[in-house]
C-alpha cells in the first residue's frame, strides 16, 4: 500500500499545493492504476465541477516498485553478520 499525493493546481501562478493523498492498495501494476487514483482524488477533493481540472495526482509516485511486504521470518541472517562495515577487534 502507498500514499500518492495529490494536488491543486494554480495555473496563473504556475503552482501546485498538496491537499491530500489516496492509497493505493494494487499489488500489481495494470493499465489503469493512473486513471483510477485519478478518478477517485478527483472524486474526493474537487469542491465542484470546475474545480476537477485542476486536480492532479504525482505521476512517479504512482509507477514506483511495490515492494514485498515484510514479514517476521529472518531467514536472511542476524543483523550482526550483515554489518560488513563495522570494524574487527
């Protein structure tokens, strides 16, 4: 899951203001995952019709790797043996 921000923007003074953010909660990628974060800020912010132009969502938060989700098995060694920086004594 990932916040995406979403933003009014000011065209006459060339600026964009962060009022919010939507989750998305995709795990993978699709055609419309733009389109429909999109929708659904516009949906939930817009004060009425004129008002949905200028509201834009952050591109590259949106096409950003998902992760995998961490879990409690350590299978990948203690935090000891990953620290190849620290010094020998």
């Amino acid at each position: 899951m990932r916040a995406v921000t979403v933003y009014r923007v000011d065209y006459g003074r060339k600026t964009m203001n962060p009022i919010g953010a939507v989750l998305e909660k995709r795990n993978a990628e699709r055609g419309n995952n733009y389109n429909d974060l999109l929708r659904l800020a516009r949906s939930l912010f817009a004060s009425d019709t004129a008002d949905t132009l200028r509201i834009k969502i952050d591109v590259c938060q949106t096409r950003r790797a998902i992760l995998p989700e961490r879990t409690s098995d350590c299978s990948g060694g203690s935090f000891e043996d990953s620290n190849s920086w620290r010094k020998e004594e």
